[in-house]
C-alpha cells in the first residue's frame, strides 16, 4: 500500500532532519571534520540517487521483447 504524499513528505523531512543533526552532533563533539561530513553526504546522495534509478526498473521487471535466458 502507498503512502499518502503528504506522510511521505513528512517522513523525507523528518529523515533529512535527523541526519542534519547527527551530522551536527559529530561536529560538534569534534568526531570529525567538515569535509569528512560533506564527504559522507555527497557519497550518500550518490548511492540514494543511483538507488531510486535501480529499482523501479527491477520492481517494472524485464524489458517488453526481450527473453528470459531460459526461452528457447
């Protein structure tokens, strides 16, 4: 079952803060650097993004006119 959009946007939010505060927290207990903070955001939108291209396509299934390796 879907998620109404409006729920769906409040927990992106509610994600996005909680992260925005753990990054915080670890810059101000001096665990890391900024640029290790940034370093590990940007590698995250990375893998998100190529993420969200993936699965849709694996959730649709194979492509129209293209056999499994198995048909003979």
């Amino acid at each position: 079952s879907e998620l109404p959009d409006a729920a769906r946007n409040v927990g992106g939010v509610a994600l996005v803060l909680f992260a925005i505060a753990i990054c915080w927290a670890r810059l101000a207990l001096g665990a890391h650097y900024f640029t290790d903070i940034l370093g590990g955001a940007l590698l995250a939108v990375a893998f998100i993004s190529a993420g969200l291209a993936i699965v849709p396509r694996a959730i649709a299934g194979p492509v129209a006119g293209r056999g499994s390796a198995t048909d003979e």
